[in-house]
C-alpha cells in the first residue's frame, strides 16, 4: 500500500535499505510533480497503485474524470480547495473508506457517490449543499459531517436509513426542526445541532439510547422535551445559549452525565441534581433570575440556603465528582465553599424535590440527626441511610415506599419514625431493634399485620396505625408500658372491640391490660366502622385494678391507690374526653377526612392541615378543646381575608371535629 500527501509526507511500507533524507525529499518532489502533470492532463494512471491520497490546500477548482481509474485508493482528502462540483466516475472508487471534501464550494454531489458501499467517513462540511439525495444509499457510513451547509431539513427525511452511524453533525445549517427520521439512529453516539434555528426538539429524541454527547447550544429553545431524561447513556449535554426557561423534573435521572452547560438562558430554578453523581463540569452562568446578585441578596438566587438546586450542587461538591461549578467567575471559589458548608448542619430537608431516590452519596453524612423527605416519588428505602448512626428523626412522609431494608435495625439513636402515606405492605422484625424510638407512624400504608418485635419498643409513646388492614395485635403488646396514644382510626382492631365476649378477643383484652396497668392515654378510633362501644368499657380506667381477663396473667398495677393517689377520671374520657359518645358524636368521626384526603393535590392546603393535624393530634384533650377554639378564631374566613378560600376549606375541615 501506497501514501501520497501533496504536503511532502510520504508514508510506505518499510524496507530494509531505508532512503536517505535527500532520497526520501527528492522522491516526495517527484511525485508532487508527477501528481501536477497527471492532473494537468486530466490522467491519474501514475497514481494507480496509491491506497491513501491527500490532497488538501492545492487550489483545485476540478477534477478530471480519470480521477475513478485510482480503484484501489481507501482514503482521500480534497478538504480546503475550491472544487463546485465530482466526477460522475467517482462512484468507480469501490473500496473508498474515508472522504473528506469539507471547506469546498460544492452545490451537488455526483449521483454515483451512492455507490461507495464501503464508505465509512464522509465530510462534506462547509460546503453549499442544500439537498443530499444519495446519501442514504452509504448504508455503512459511521461518521458524517454536514455542518455549514444550506440544508433544510426536509433534505434530510431519508437519513435514518444510515443505522449504522454513530456521530452526525449538522450544525449551522439554518435548521428549525431535525427530521423525526433521526430518532431511528439506534447507533448514534455523537449529535451536534448546534447554531441553528431550532425551537423545539423531535418529541421521540428519547429513543436515542446509545447517545454519548447531545449539543444544541446557539438555537432558539425554549423548552426540553421529557425524553431528554431517557438518554441514559449521555455524558455530554451542552443547551447553552437558548430560551430556556424550566428543565425537564426528571433531568437527574442522566447518571452518566459528566458535563452540562446551562449558561446564557433564562432558567427560573434548578430541578433536583442530587443522581448527578459523576457531574465534573456545570455552567450557569448569565442565567439571570438563577445567578445575579440584586443589591438585597446576598447570594445568586440558585444558592439560597434550603432551597432544591443549593441543596443539589452542596451534595455533587462535596459527595460527588463536581469540580467545576461555573456561576459568576469572580466568585466561583467563594460560592462552591459556602455551598460546602451547607451541609455542616446536622439537619437536611429534601421534602418536595420529586425525588425518586435517596441521594446515595448522603451516607458520608455521619453526622446528620434530622433527615426529612417528605412528599416525594421515592420507592426504595436504601440500606446506606442505616449506616446513619446519630439519626435521630427520619421522615419519609407520602413516597412511594413499598418495603423497608432489614438493616433498619441499625438505627440504634432514631427517636421519630414517619412513614405514613406509602405502599408498605409488611414492616421487619428488626424494627423492635430501635430501642430509643419514641414515635412510629406507619398510617395510610397496606399493612395487614404488625411484626411481633414491635413489642420491644419499650420506648414507644406513640403508635399511629390508621387506615391499614391491621386485624389484629402482637400478643404481647400490653408490654408497651410507656405508649401512651394509639391510633387505630381506619383499621378492622377498632370493630373488633365490639366482640361481645371479652375473653375471646384478643385486641380487646390487649387493650384492656394496657389501659388498666399502663401509661396508655388515648386510643383513636375514628373511621372504625363502629356502631356502638361495648357497654363493659365503662369500667376502664375507674377504681383499683381488677382481675385480668380471661387469658391473661395479671400484671400488678403501677398505680398505687393505697396512697390515697388521684384517681384517673373516667375510661370514656380516655377515648372520648367525657360521657359515653351519642350516635352524631360516632357519625362526625366517620365523617372526618384526614389531612390528606381533604387536601387532595393542593400542596398549600395540606402543608397547613398537617400542621393543624399534628397539634391535634398531640395535645391532651382538655388542651386540645382550647386549640380548637383557638384554630376557630385564627381561621375564620373574616379574619383571612387575604385568602379567604383557604381559609374557609380550613375551617370547614375544622368543623369536623
């Protein structure tokens, strides 16, 4: 195989005399000379036996049709000459590999160039093209190049034919939408788009799986479409200099991404950034509601403390691979150390981010005690939190949770446990290991039965099991001796108080022991489908302690009335505050919608009622009239009247209890 380049670079096989310097120019002059005369007689014979062929810069403005005698050639370059137009007989070049003609005043190419079927690499950059019929037909064409042409896109409809190519640029066309065809590249790896005049990206551009790099910077976007988040395999993502407004909310699920440039659009925020973890570069700059500093701020607005996007980059900076955080460049280094420090605290609120996963890389938090994760899409309880060992409040409020890690146990300080609103359907033994936890809630879920180690929680003050399909209670669980509210609203337990026969039912009995010789306050049974109570509870809570129920070993009572101690008012008042409840008392329970019901997508309104809800719920019922009173008059719609729809669904839910 033979190499000839018009720049005085020869390349063949090696011999065993090598040429001498002044040989090996001497020949490189000769063949320049050759290639001159062959040219200027339109004949190319000479050069028949030459594989590769550059001919770059040499002012050519034609080639002669001879050029198709040199069959053997696999590589050419006639890039940075004046050539307008091919010889038809360059379909001849049957074992062509490699073409670049980019930097050229081509308007048309040859009909036959679609017979090249070993074609490889074709650049036909910056060139005046505006229609390329045959490409097509290069069904083995890996890399192709048409940027700085006149292409419209319509002259590209037939480009997903090419499946096997992996990068494509058509960059400074002119072009205001990509041909839908693109997303059938399954190959493609590189697409550069950039310096058009696109305004909206193909809905499907999803299905590019295999792309590495995406650039699409200098067009006139003004939105991403939610496929963008299916490009799981991106490395590259460059949407600089757009009309961009908001990112896609899924935009985290890009794991792989290792560069993003955001700068020159007009982002509002920032979703959440947390699954970035391989992140090295990040540019936002002159994103202007995102990076300025108005003279009553101290901050862009991007890294005000709590926020979602603060909370994003402190992670990547700290846990993650982020090195390069491009903000306002004089005070880039000052930034990324105060984003740093965010995380110092000992507390970390990730509620309403739409996060799906718990950042991974927050097991390097040692340190942390309060973590709450409130209203989000998470569906996996990742074992790494359980390596948190000074965690004292984990808050998991309404996700998407479906079950809990064995190694949960391991949370040996954690005090408060939510994981209401969620899809458990089983809790692990290993939760009886959290010795310490004071308050469990597992309400809302699609719990059948309760694991019979939760009897060893003999921290517990309170359990919140409502609207699950709990039937019945561990053994054992009149040894919770300090429980002192249970919540049963919601559950079959509460129906089967209504037992007639004590001794054949176990909750009842259970309840019994607990109310009798334990620190038990409150039972809610709202919502319990009940019709009465059982006429014998009137004896709950009054007098020495009698004998146990049948089934039962008697457990000596912790009050001593011998002293002459006050005695406990009434049993009823331990569950109703007062007299036996009349038939409305019963029904207005049923009738109650929790916090969440009521509220329904109206995240403000459920913000509030939680709040209420948990005053409520907390509050000892002689305080707990008060606060109600107290709610009354705060929500009253004259008193609201700088929102008085809210405060009327307020009040309104209010009168519900």
């Amino acid at each position: 195989r033979k190499a000839l380049t018009m720049e005085g670079v020869l390349v063949s096989p090696p011999t065993a005399n090598p040429c001498s310097q002044q040989a090996m120019e001497a020949l490189c002059l000769k063949l320049e000379e050759e290639v001159a005369r062959a040219a200027s007689v339109e004949c190319f014979e000479d050069l028949a036996d030459f594989a590769i062929l550059d001919l770059r810069g040499e002012g050519l403005t034609a080639l002669p049709e001879s050029f198709g005698l040199l069959e053997v050639l696999q590589g050419v370059s006639l890039s940075d000459n004046q050539l307008v137009s091919l010889p038809e007989s360059f379909g001849q070049l049957q074992l062509l590999q490699e073409l670049n003609l980019s930097n050229n005043r081509l308007e048309q190419l040859p009909r036959s160039i679609g017979e090249l079927q070993l074609l490889e690499e074709l650049d036909l950059g910056n060139n005046n093209l505006s229609y390329v019929p045959h490409l097509p037909k290069l069904r083995k064409l890996v890399r192709l190049d048409l940027a700085g042409n006149c292409l419209a896109a319509d002259s590209l409809a037939q480009i997903g034919r090419l499946t096997r190519l992996q990068r494509l640029d058509v960059s400074e066309n002119g072009l205001e939408v990509l041909p839908d065809s693109i997303t059938l590249l399954e190959s493609l790896e590189t697409l550069h788009a950039h310096n058009n005049k696109l305004r909206a990206l193909t809905a499907d551009i999803g299905m590019l799986s295999c792309l590495h790099e995406l650039d699409i910077r200098c067009n006139l976007l003004t939105e991403l479409p939610e496929s963008v988040c299916e490009l799981t395999s991106l490395t590259s993502l460059n949407v600089s200099s757009n009309q961009l407004r908001h990112l896609p909310d899924q935009i985290g699920e890009l794991i792989k991404l290792k560069d993003l440039s955001l700068a020159k659009n007009q982002l509002l925020n920032l979703p959440p950034l947390f699954q970035l973890q391989k992140l090295q570069t990040l540019d936002l700059q002159k994103n202007p509601e995102l990076t300025s500093v108005p003279d009553k701020r101290v901050r862009p607005a991007v890294l005000e403390r709590g926020q979602a996007a603060s909370l994003g980059l402190a992670v990547l900076l700290k846990f993650g691979e982020l090195r390069d955080l491009r903000i306002c460049s004089e005070k880039d280094d000052e930034y990324k150390k105060a984003l740093k420090k965010t995380l110092e605290a000992d507390e970390l609120d990730l509620s309403d981010l739409q996060l799906r996963q718990i950042p991974p890389s927050l097991k390097g938090m040692v340190a942390l005690r309060q973590l709450r994760a409130r209203r989000n899409d998470i569906e996996d309880f990742p074992a790494m939190l359980c390596s948190l060992r000074k965690l004292r409040v984990l808050d998991l409020y309404s996700n998407k949770l479906t079950g809990l890690p064995h190694e949960i146990g391991r949370l040996e300080s954690l005090v408060e446990l939510d994981l209401s609103n969620n899809q458990l359907s089983e809790l692990p033994e290993s939760i009886g290991d959290l010795s310490h936890l004071a308050r469990l809630e597992v309400g809302h879920n699609k719990l059948s039965s309760l694991p019979s180690k939760l009897t060893k929680l003999t921290s517990l003050s309170t359990l919140v099991l409502r609207m699950n399909m709990i039937n019945e209670v561990p053994n054992k669980m009149d040894e919770l001796q300090s429980l002192k509210t249970l919540d049963l609203s919601g559950t079959p337990l509460g129906k089967s108080l209504q037992l007639p026969q004590q001794g054949h039912c176990p909750t009842r009995r259970t309840l019994y022991l607990m109310n009798k010789y334990d620190s038990l306050r409150v039972i809610k049974l709202h919502r319990s489908q009940m019709s009465s109570l059982p006429d014998d509870m009137s004896g709950w809570g009054q007098g020495p302690p009698p004998k146990p129920p049948p089934g039962n070993s008697a457990r000596f009572s912790r009050t001593d009335f011998s002293k002459g101690e006050e005695k406990e008012t009434s049993g009823y008042s331990r569950f109703f505050g007062g007299a036996f409840p009349t038939d409305e008392d019963i029904a207005s329970f049923v009738k109650r919608r929790s916090a969440v019901e009521e509220a329904g997508e109206d995240k403000e309104l459920l913000q509030v009622l939680e709040a209420i809800e948990l005053q409520l719920d907390c509050a000892e019922y002689g305080q707990r009239q008060k606060l109600l009173r107290t709610l009354f008059r705060q929500w009253h719609p004259d008193k609201r009247r700088d929102d008085p729809e809210l405060a009327t669904r307020v009040f309104q839910w209010l009168q519900s209890f």
